[in-house]
C-alpha cells in the first residue's frame, strides 16, 4: 500500500460518556497519526505510563508505544486509575480481485473493496498504461471492466492508497489453417499467426506418418508448404513459446493431401477412383469415368448418410470423410434379408444376411399434407414397367401398404418431394424389382 497525500500527526481526544462516578478525568494522549494507509503504524505518547487498549485485540502498557493497524476503523482506548480517554484511527485499504487469465482482446471484471467502507470514493484501476475509473458503492465495494491487450499487473487505487498488483496474464490468439483445397498436385500451405505480435513465438511440428518433417520455431507471421505429389495426411502441431506476461496456447491440424475436387460433367480416372470407393462401402454406384447424373445420385446417398451438407460436389471435406466414413447399420436384424427406409437421412438400404448390402437414395413424401406410413410392412404387389396411377406414372413399383409403393422415378432430388410413395432413381429400379420378391419385409421409419 502506499499513501497518496502527507499524514497529519494530531492530538485526538474523545470524552467518555459519564460513568457512575463523576471523578473520572479524560487523560490527553497523542497519537501520530491518526489516519492513513494500512498497514498503519500509529506513535502513542501520554503524559505518564498507562494501559493501552488498541482496539483490534491487542493490548499494551507504558508512556509512549507503537502499534500498526491493518485496514479499519479503529476505537483505542486508554485508563490509568481514574484517567481515561479515547481516539479513533483510520487505517485505508483497497483490496482488488479479478481473473488470472484472459483470453487477448476479451474483457476482464475487475472487482474491489474500500476499507473501511467508504461510498463515492472515486477509484481508478490500471495496468501501468492504460487507466479506468469508477466510484464506490455506499458499502465501499466497486467493479469494472476493461478490455484485455496485454498482460502485466493491475492496481486499484484511491487519493490514500493503492491495492496490491494483481497479476493477469493474456492467453495470445493463435490463428492457424490451411490454405488451399488439399487435392493432389495442387498448392496447399500451413499458415500462422499471433496476436498481439509480442506475444512470443511460434514452435512448430510437422509430422507426416512417423517422420518428422518440420520442428523449428518461427516468429509470427509464419507459412509452410506442404508437399501434395502423393495422397497423405499431415499431422501439424502449433504452440506458443510466450512472453512475459502471457500464456502459451496450442493448436493440432490434421492436413489431408486429397484426391482433385469433382463435380457433375467431370471425367477420367478420378471419377473412377470415386465410384469405386462408393461401390466398396456398398453405395449404389454405376461403373464409370463420367460424373453423371447416377454417380450424382451415388454422391447424394453418400452425403446423405456421412450428414455432410448436400451439395452433390466432391471437395475435401467429402474426401476426407470419404476416407473415414460412418459405416451404415440397419437398424434391424430380422428377416436377416429385408428393406429399410431411413426417413431422417432418405436413402434405403438393401439388407442381406443383417448386413447393409446396398446404399439408395430415396425421396419420401415432402408435399403438404402427404405423408410416408411408417412401420413394418410387406411387398405385396409388383408392376414390372410402367404402372398409371392418380398421381402420376410409377416405373417398376413395389406396393408395400395401401397404395404406398417403392418406384423409379425422373426425379429424386436430395429432400422429401413425393406424394407419399418411396422414390427411387430410374436407373436403379429395375435391380430392386428382380431382387426383391413378393413378401419381402420393408420397414420405414
């Protein structure tokens, strides 16, 4: 603590009320001083030896004595025979609380407290550089907010005294990413940075399988090449070597080296390499070099169960999700052969031995007032061809309940659309029809 203004020695004297007795006589002491920054020693003088009680517990005796008071307000009391008196002394305090980490740029509250209590004391809290202010409540008490740029010691202090520093460090902001799509043979960078830029450094790991191809430690900002002649996976690890004053923070990317991004008109080997990993995770994939619209309809199915976004588009999220993907299960076991449809994501999957055998998109009922039944039926009639009906004309259908039928048809976009019935794309029709048998169970859910 320390005291803002010069302290005043002074003589304080303070009559005790009268007491059943008219003899007692107020004794003059001195007491220097009176009034000041905790912790506060105070020098009592009085004309002759007597007993000193200061007040906060403790007790002393003689003509002249010290004593040192923590933050309060205090009532000292003396006697010597028929002699008494009295004097108050005031020993200022400001305590300071807050966090003891912050995230860079983030908003720290500062809270504090006036002892003795003290209201509309004007408070100013500062870090050394910057400075806020405020005013005391009536209970002394007091708050503030400031926003966080760097880290360092902070102090509340008044026109008496000042709190201790309290300690804040700064967690720095550590930006990192890629830059570029990570397909094969095409540009992809790590990139880094942080704020503020005093924060420290950056060290940093680039492991590809066992090997470590990059440990070194670079000041901010940083970009690192990687290597993109081969399909592979980067495991990058960034962390912070901090200042005084801040913190450290890490970062782990993985980077992965990905096949080139495909769309619809697309063609050669890749479209290839695509509809063969569809086909090994028993997506309905017709066998081509082309993307058409069936291996869109493959795409859509895939995008459907993984919950990527549908967009129809192979980039490097599909990619890597292509690489780890969520193996589809049904959800029943028995008959060990049956057809589920799967509502929520809109594919069907051909069931064989309780295992998924085949992955179809679907699109069930989307039309207001239309719905999909759901529960456990059986196919109960087959029109091979085309089969007219109220609706509209259904391509190889098979009737599971009422009218409700699994059918081909032109159009199976990637969200509910139909009347009811189970759409399915025309060029898969035809292998539902003859491999799915009157009384095959279907289950819709």
């Amino acid at each position: 603590m320390r005291v803002r203004r010069g302290l005043v020695s002074a003589i304080a004297l303070l009559a005790l009320a009268p007491s059943a007795t008219a003899a007692h006589r107020t004794l003059a002491v001195q007491a220097t001083p009176t009034e000041g920054a905790a912790p506060l020693t105070v020098t009592f003088t009085a004309p002759t030896p007597v007993n000193w009680d200061f007040g906060d517990g403790s007790f002393g005796s003689g003509q002249k004595v010290e004593h040192t008071y923590g933050a309060g307000r205090w009532i000292v009391t003396w006697t010597n025979g028929g002699d008494l008196g009295a004097v108050s002394i005031t020993a200022h305090g400001i305590e300071l609380t807050g966090p003891t980490r912050v995230r860079y740029r983030h908003r720290a509250t500062f809270r504090g407290q006036l002892i003795p209590a003290e209201g509309s004391v004007t408070v100013q809290i500062s870090d050394g550089d910057s400075a806020l202010r405020t005013t005391s409540k009536a209970d002394g008490s007091f708050a503030v907010r400031a926003r966080i740029l760097r880290g360092g010691g902070w102090t509340a202090a008044t026109d008496l005294v000042s709190s201790q520093a309290h300690d804040l460090a700064v967690i720095p902001q550590l930006r990192t990413g890629l830059l570029g799509s990570g397909a094969r043979d095409s540009r992809f960078v790590f990139a880094a940075s942080l704020r503020p830029r005093g924060a420290g450094e950056i060290d940093v790991q680039i492991h590809r399988g066992d090997n470590v191809l990059v440990d070194r430690t670079f000041d901010s900002p940083l970009r690192i090449g990687l290597d993109t002649r081969r399909l592979t996976t980067y495991v990058i690890r960034a962390q912070v070597r901090p200042n005084e004053g801040f913190t450290s923070a890490v970062h782990v990317l993985r980077a992965h080296v990905v096949l080139p991004r495909l769309a619809f008109g697309a063609s050669g080997i890749t479209v290839a390499q695509l509809g063969s990993r569809l086909r090994a995770l028993h997506y309905a994939t017709p066998f081509t070099t082309t993307f058409d619209s069936r291996l869109l309809d493959s795409v859509y199915a895939f995008e459907k169960v993984q919950g990527l976004p549908r967009t129809g588009r192979v980039d490097a999220a599909f990619w890597r999700r292509l690489a780890d993907p969520r193996l589809a299960v049904p959800r029943y076991a028995n008959p060990g052969d049956h057809i589920e449809i799967d509502k929520p994501h809109q594919v069907l999957y051909v069931v064989r031995g309780s295992r998924v055998a085949l992955i179809i998109p679907v699109s069930t009922a989307g039309i207001a007032g239309r719905f999909t039944p759901t529960g456990r039926f059986a196919i109960y009639r087959k029109v091979l061809g085309f089969d007219p009906s109220p609706l509209g004309t259904l391509f190889d259908p098979m009737y599971f309940t009422d009218g409700y039928a699994i059918h081909g048809n032109p159009s199976v976009p990637p969200y509910p659309a139909s009347h009811g019935c189970v759409r399915v794309p025309m060029w898969i029709a035809p292998y539902l029809y003859a491999t799915n048998p009157y009384g095959e169970t279907v289950y819709v859910y």
